[in-house]
C-alpha cells in the first residue's frame, strides 16, 4: 500500500504568529444602530426595522417592500436615507462622492 501525501501529518500549515501583526484592533464608537427584519412569502418580501443615532438618540421606523431583491434593496435605501439626521443632499451630490473613492 502506498502512502499518500494526505496520509502523513503536516505540521507546518499555520505559520507562526508575525510580530508585525497587530494582535487586537480596538473597537470604534458606536455612531449609528440599523435594525432590520427581512420576511417573505416567496411573492412579495417586507422588510421593517428601525435606525438609531448614537449621538443625538433620534430613533426612526424603516420600512419597505418589492417583488425582487432589487426592489426590496432599492427601497430600503430610500427609507434609510429619508432618515431626519441626514443632509438633505441630492443623489448627484451623492456620485459625485462615490466617484472621489
């Protein structure tokens, strides 16, 4: 019978831990809390939750639904950016950052 290569133990998979890795990352405050419950009955689906802002504790309901994923995503992004805490900027404003990144 021959030996295969799955048969003989490995010992050197995990490589020793560098010292140039930093060991632990420290959290970063808390600015925002999204809370969301997505359901479905395999012709429509609903999603609802609620978004809250850590720094001045405005709490707001979300809502949305659709048909397709798309949908359902597209109009869980409106509900969130009609949130009251967030500059009324318009969606040009909006490329125009994410093209900076």
């Amino acid at each position: 019978m021959t030996t295969s290569s799955r048969d003989t133990p490995v010992s050197n998979l995990a490589a020793a831990p560098s010292a140039e890795l930093p060991t632990g990352v420290a959290e970063l405050p808390v600015v925002a809390r999204i809370v969301v419950e997505v359901r479905s009955d395999g012709t429509r689906t609903l999603a609802r939750g609620a978004m809250e802002d850590a720094a001045s504790q405005t709490r707001v309901a979300i809502e949305a639904s659709g048909g397709t994923p798309l949908e359902l995503a597209l109009a869980l992004a409106k509900s969130i950016m009609a949130a009251p805490w967030l500059p009324r900027a318009p969606l040009s404003s909006l490329g125009r950052l994410l093209k900076k990144r």
